[in-house]
C-alpha cells in the first residue's frame, strides 16, 4: 500500500486510461476522486474502486469550464480534507486530416486537451502550495513527438502544448516541493483509440483486424499498450521512489517513437 491513505484525483476517470489509473490508485492505498463529464462512468469507476475497501468519490465536471474545475477541487479537498496527486488524463480528439480541421475542431481540442490541463494543474496547486508537497502527472501524448499516426495537427500541437507546460510547471512548482512529469502513450486500446483505428482502416481500404495487425507490427515490442500500462507509471510517478523525478516526459509506447 505504497499511496497509503493518500488521495489521488483522476480525470477523464469513466473509461479507458482514468479508469485504469483511478482503480490502480486504489490498489496502492489512495483515496480517489473520479471525475468525468459522464457522470454515470465515474460513479460506475467510484463503485468499482470501492470494492478495493479504499474511498471513492464521484464529480461531473467539464475541465474546460473552469468553474466545473474549481468545484471538483472544493469537492475533492471538503470530502478528504487534501489532494496528493492529480492525474491530468480528460482529453478529446477526432480523426482529420490537417486541411479538413476547422476552428470548432481547433477550440473543442484545446479547450479540453490544453486549456483543460493548465487550468486543473493551476487550481491543484493552489491546495498544493501550503502544504508543501504534491504529484502532478499530466496525460501528454507521443503525437506531441511528432508521432506520424496521430489523430490529427490539432490533437497533436494540445499535447505539444502539455509536454511545454509540464517543464515549466516543474521548474515553478518545485521550489514548494511539488513534482510535475507527463507520460506520453503510444498506441492504446481505450474507446478513443479504437474509434480512431476504424476511421483508419477504412481509409485505407483494410479491414479493422489487418489494420490493426499492420499498426502494432510497427511497434518495436510487437504489442499496443493496454490501459493498466499507463496507470502502472502514474503509480510510479506518485511514490516516494519518484520524489527526485519532475519536468520529465516519459514514453510508454513499446519502442515507437525514439525519445
């Protein structure tokens, strides 16, 4: 129980990575709130991480509306009394090509994907500054790399946009003791990913499976991350053993993109 009694708040926690990484919390010891936009998808996260015996919490919020963030964070801080860690994960995206991607598509990506992680790492801080201790762990992306198989231009400058905070986060934030890093995935098996990969396949005349064979053959280890891939570094990054580690941005993506 190495987050014992700790309390961790995850993003985007109804489905896929937030998911993973809310239940995997849980079976390190944290308390955790799970916040979504679905709010039938976080309570269905809270009641599974409440079968581990740990304390769960459920909030609706839309991290693009900063007053949906400051309540999550009152909830949060009024129920458990502290917050240790947060897991920037809510994120969006759909498959364009660059001259296809309109504005709506350009605001609707950043509001969530960049808008959304500064503001929720800013309002955290701000409980975490007075105590002098703190995890920040912001869900960034390959295609903020330069990974050829992103969605699309604008999904991959919101995550470029979440590698650059994340330095400067860390470089501000760490005089008060506070840590901040970004885990970059690869290709992941979450709802997202896969409806990204049946847009794929059909624009490449493949069917889905052979698609699917072709994209992990590019894969140097041969397999896609799974969910739990992912929350086993946002464990990591949340332990004693990480407490030297900030402004850094590490790739779970089995070889793919080389740095």
């Amino acid at each position: 129980m190495i987050l014992k009694d700790q309390v961790a708040l995850v993003t985007g926690a109804a489905s896929g990575i937030g998911r993973a990484a809310a239940i995997a919390y849980a079976e390190a010891g944290a308390h955790v709130v799970c916040a979504d936009i679905n709010a039938a998808g976080a309570e269905a996260t809270a009641a599974a991480i409440q079968q581990t015996q740990r304390r769960a919490l459920a909030v609706q919020a839309d991290v693009g509306d900063l007053g949906d963030i400051d309540r999550m964070v009152r909830q949060t801080v009024d129920t458990f009394g502290q917050i240790d860690i947060v897991l920037n994960n809510a994120g969006v995206t759909r498959r364009a090509y660059i001259m296809d991607l309109t504005e709506a598509d350009w605001d609707r990506i950043h509001r969530v994907n960049a808008k959304g992680v500064f503001f929720c790492l800013q309002r955290v801080a701000k409980e975490m500054i007075p105590r002098r201790s703190g995890r920040i762990i912001n869900i960034a992306s390959i295609a903020g790399k330069g990974y050829a198989g992103t969605s699309n231009a604008a999904y991959a400058a919101s995550k470029g946009a979440v590698i650059s905070l994340t330095l400067t986060a860390a470089q501000q934030l760490g005089p008060h003791n506070i840590n901040v890093n970004a885990i970059c995935p690869g290709v992941t098996r979450t709802a997202l990913s896969e409806a990204n990969l049946e847009i794929r396949a059909k624009e490449a005349g493949m069917s889905r499976e052979a698609f699917d064979a072709l994209r992990v053959k590019d894969i140097p280890i041969q397999r896609a991350n799974d969910p739990e891939d992912i929350a086993a570094m946002a464990v990591f990054l949340a332990t004693p053993g990480a407490r030297n580690i900030t402004g850094q941005t590490y790739n779970v993506d089995g070889g793919l993109v080389p740095e």
